[in-house]
C-alpha cells in the first residue's frame, strides 16, 4: 500500500482530491518503479485539482502532480537500477499519466533524468517544472545573444514559481533584474532573489496604442501573457527577445507586428513538457550550477499531500509565492 492524492468524480461530474491508502496493482505500468520523496506545485498541479481538471486530466480517478523526485525501487531499463536518484518533469505525467502526488510512481525510463550532482530531491523538487521552465528560458536568450552589461531583464509574474527562479538565475549571472509584480509585499523577497527594482504589475498590463516606446529591456523572461506580452515587445531593445513562458495573463497577445520588422525583436517559445533528453540534461546541469541554493531555500514553502487542494486553487489566484515543495514522506 502506499499514500496518494487521489482526484474522482462525484456523483454531480466535479472533480475532488482527497489522501487515500492505494495498492501497488493500481500503479500503470511503466519501466521504472520510483519511491517518490517530494513533488511541489506549478500551475498546471492547480488546473488538475480543480473541480473540472482544467480540461488536462481526461480519465478519472487520477493523480496529479507533473513533476517528482525520488529514489528507484525497481527498474527494466538499464539505465535506471534500484537505488538511483532520479528526476521527472514533463511528458504529461500528473495530467494524462499519473503524476507524483503519490508515495510511488511508474514511469517510462524516456521520461527520467538522473539527479543532477550537488543537488538533493527536495532540492530538486524546490527547483520542479517552474525552475526547469525559468533555466530553460535563461538558455535561449543566451542563446539569442543575452549577455551580462547590455541593459535591464525584466522577468514578469516574478514572485511566481517561474518568476523567482528565472530572478535568481539571471541576478546570481550578472544581469540587472527588473522584476514586474502586482504585490508590492514581495518587495523584500524580490529585492532578495536579487531583482534591482520592482516595477508595478499595472504599469505593465496598461493597453496603450502605439506599437513602439522606448527601448528599454535586453531580454524578458515572461510568465504573464496577453497585453503584458505585447506591452514588452514595444519596449524591447533593437534584436532582443522575450522568452515566453506562460499565458497567466492570457492566452490571446493584442501585439502589433511593428517591433518584429523595425526593432528585429524575437519571442523564443519555450516548452519543458516534450524538451529531449540533452536539453534537459544541460538545463538541470546549469540549475545545479548557476542557481544560488541559498536562496532556492527563500522560495521554499513545505506542504503535505493533505495541504495541496488548498493551495492548488491558491495558485491559480496567483496567490502562491515562490515555490511549493511537498514532503511525501511527511
């Protein structure tokens, strides 16, 4: 037997998560048998414990949580044997597979990454799909071009998962963070991830028309969306590029192509769900490089499997700060 999240149907179609006693039998099959020591919380976890799955999960009953790190109990793929420690984000895991809101998960080997060195699960896990997101969008705008000295990066939605990670990252290489935030009572917490200045979340998400302001941001790392999206390419320096990461603002972008043609900006879209192996790989081996542990800790917020439907639809209120890391073991 081992503990789960377990997320039904009642009788009246509405999807309800409670902590229950599950037998091993019920797992899906998979090459990898994980013991799973902590999972956390992104966005997406907020969607699949809502009453209608945010349209992710599409057969009930289902565990949520799209990310997990842990220790491998049994495995028929060589590259795994029992004792590793392993890493999963992605691959619809939590949303069409059952993900890591659960004491044990089965796996494709495909869908594992071997711990990074320097870096514990619970490490891992305060890192999850939101930090492996903020270290992936990092790499393409230094791939674009970004370096350290040509100006501000802004980092939108920055008191998020997405957003403290990306703060940190960027802070700890040498940029100079502009952090957008509608919670003037993160000003501490972002001034300590190392963000220069904050800049009001309504200054951003104002609609104005002019399709070109004054060239302000050498690169962005954008969580929101919508109008604040098409607010930041007006604003980005001649060449630069916003890396986009997230629609929490929107999904629909009231963008004008006038930047694109007189400015030669760029959006890098970024996706961690399919991302192969050697991405993930490099991106987890720079985490453990280039993020500050130190203040990894100052992001943490430790919850239990009882704790996660409240916090799943804090979430998505935008009501969670940092980073969400949950104790299976607890």
């Amino acid at each position: 037997m081992f503990k789960a999240l377990l997320v039904e149907k009642d009788d009246d179609g509405n999807a309800r998560a409670s902590v229950k006693e599950l037998d091993e039998s019920r797992l899906p099959e998979g090459e990898v048998t994980v013991a799973v020591e902590y999972s956390t919380l992104n966005y997406k976890d907020g969607l699949c414990l809502s009453s209608s799955g945010g349209g992710l999960v599409k057969t009930w009953p289902h565990v949520p949580g799209i990310d997990f790190a842990g220790t491998v109990e049994a495995s028929d793929d060589a590259r795994y044997k029992p004792g590793d420690k392993v890493v999963l984000t992605g691959w619809h895991v939590g949303e069409r597979h059952w993900g890591g809101y659960a004491e044990k998960a089965s796996v494709k080997a495909d869908w594992l990454v071997p711990l990074p060195e320097g870096l514990t699960t619970r490490q891992a896990m305060a890192v999850g799909t939101a930090g492996f997101t903020a270290m992936l969008a990092v790499m393409a705008l230094e791939d674009h071009g970004l370096k350290p000295g040509q100006g501000e990066v802004l980092v939108t939605g920055a008191a998020g998962g997405v957003g403290s990670v990306a703060t940190a990252i960027l802070a700890n290489l040498g940029h100079e963070v502009a952090a957008v935030t509608g919670r003037p009572e993160q000003e501490r917490y972002l001034h300590g991830l190392g963000a220069a200045r904050l800049v009001p979340r309504e200054e951003m998400a104002e609609t104005i028309k002019r399709p070109l302001e004054s060239e302000t941001w050498a690169g962005c790392v954008d969580a929101v969306g919508g109008a604040m999206l098409a607010r930041v390419l007006g604003q980005l320096k001649y060449g630069c590029a916003v890396a986009a990461v997230g629609n929490a603002g929107g999904a629909a972008v009231p963008a004008s192509i006038i930047p694109f043609l007189l400015r030669g900006v760029n959006i890098l879209g970024i996706d961690s769900v399919r991302r192969p192996y050697d991405d993930r790989l490099r991106a987890w081996g720079r985490i453990a490089r280039d993020l500050p542990i130190g203040k990894l800790e100052e992001m943490v917020q430790p919850a239990t499997l009882a704790d996660l439907p409240d916090l799943g639809a804090a979430i998505l209120k935008g009501q969670v700060r940092g980073r969400v890391v949950v104790d299976l073991r607890a």
